[in-house]
C-alpha cells in the first residue's frame, strides 16, 4: 500500500508546486508548461506503443481535452485563487459527480451516496464561509475540475474498452491539449517554470503510478487512498510551506469533511 500513498503525495507536491508557481506566472502559463512537461512525458514513455487505431485516439483526444485541458486550467486558477488546500479538496468532489452521472444513467441512490453528499456539501459550506475563502469563482472552477474529472472518467473508461493502453492514450491526450492550449489562452505574465515544470513531473509520475496500480488493484481499494491526498496537502503548507498560504480553522474542517464524505463512500 505504499505506493499508494506515494501517488497521494505526488499529487500533492503538484499541488504545492503550482501555488509556488502562480506567484510569478501566471495559472494559464503554468498549465501550460507542466502539460508540455506531461506530454514529453508519456511520449517518451509511449515508445514502442503506438498504435493508429484511430477511433481510439479521437476519443483519447476527447478525454484529454476534458482532463488535461479544461480541467487542468480549471484547477489551475483555482490553486491561483483560493490556494492548494481548498482547490485540492474541493476538486475532490469527482467521486460525488461520478456518483450522480451514475444515478442520471439508472444507478440507485443509496445511503452511502446520500452520507457523502452531505459531508461533502458541508464542506463546501465551511470553505466558502466568510472564515474560509471567500472567493466564488475560486470555488467554482474547483467544483467544475472535480464534475469535468468525472465526466472524463467515463470517456477514458470506453477508450480503454477500444484498446487497454492508458499511457499511449495519455500521451495523445496530454499532446493535443498542449498543442491547443496556446491558441486559446493568453499567458500575461510567465514565470515559475521550474516549480511548473516540477509541478508536471510529479503529477505525469504519480498518474503513471496510478495506472500501474490500477492493475493491480480494484478501484475501491485504489480511490480511498488516492482520495486522502488533499490531508496531505494541508499538512505540507501548514508544516513545511506555511508560507505560501494561510490555513484557517474552516478550510481544515471543510477539507476533512470532503475527504471523510469521499472515504465513507468507500468504505461504509
């Protein structure tokens, strides 16, 4: 299990790596260089996989455009707004989303699903109180990477019923929204590439490891872990880089309660 946790703190540092790198560039820019990162990434590590199945790479292309893409800016803005800590957890709400698209599709509602919800609308609650952020569009494009991770979810899961290569169809992904990026944001102020770029290692490895561990795991043991990774978060800031953001009572009560939703959905 340890290289669970391992994939939890990876996330994490990405995390702490933007916020560090949003104080000189800007979140665009910074979205910009650890996709380019990413994509050299899973390029390198694509050799000998490519393959042109070209169905599999238009829908590849989909879900990256939806994760890497529209996400990533997303979440991005949302580190530059309101901080690492509340962006993390608030983004974490994928598995509330996914939860929901799964009852929209005919999936029952059951206890589980009714207990997370409201931990996690909690949460939510305390994080946007006059003691937490405070900043609206900050919680927003948080909540919007969590609903457009899970709606990209179910675009990877029919990709890989097309062709069982996650890293082929992460490169694709990860190079057709760095070749699109570009065209659509403007970059007013660049800076940080080293924390941005050590910002894409680290999240390009721990989504590798997350991969790998995939196959040798089921998703219920996988997620909880992965899940715990905005704690780890608000322990780095508040011990280590306390001077990056301040951490107030609220966000760390709002924060746990989003991960205590998110783990019961798991674990009840």
């Amino acid at each position: 299990m340890i290289d669970l946790i391992l994939i939890a703190l990876l996330f994490s540092l990405h995390q702490i790596c933007i916020k560090k790198g949003v104080s000189y560039g800007d979140a665009n820019y910074g979205a910009f260089i650890s996709l380019l990162t990413t994509s050299v990434i899973f390029t390198i590590l694509s050799y000998g996989r490519v393959v042109f199945n070209w169905l599999f790479i238009g829908v590849m292309v989909v879900a990256g455009l939806l994760h890497f893409f529209i996400a990533r800016v997303a979440f991005y803005n949302a580190i530059s707004r309101i901080g690492a800590n509340s962006a993390g957890s608030l983004s974490a709400t994928r598995v509330f989303f996914a939860s929901l698209i799964g009852i929209m599709l005919g999936e029952s509602v059951t206890f589980k699903v009714l207990m997370m919800s409201a931990l996690i609308f909690v949460g939510i609650w305390l994080i946007s109180s006059p003691a937490g952020v405070r900043d609206r569009r900050g919680i927003v494009l948080a909540v919007v990477t969590g609903f457009i991770t899970a709606l990209s979810s179910g675009v990877v899961k029919y990709g890989m019923q097309i062709r069982p290569d996650p890293v082929f169809g992460s490169a694709v992904g990860y190079v057709a929204s760095t070749a699109i990026l570009p065209s659509v944001f403007r970059f007013e102020r660049k800076g940080g590439e080293r924390y941005f770029i050590l910002a894409g290692i680290f999240v390009g490895a721990g989504h590798y490891l997350r991969y790998r561990a995939l196959i040798s795991y089921p998703v219920s043991v996988v997620e909880p872990f992965l899940s715990i990774y905005p704690l780890f978060t608000l322990i780095l800031t508040g011990l280590v880089f306390r001077n990056i953001e301040k951490v107030s009572r609220n966000i760390v009560m709002g924060s746990l309660l989003i991960i205590l939703g998110i783990e019961s959905y798991y674990l009840l």
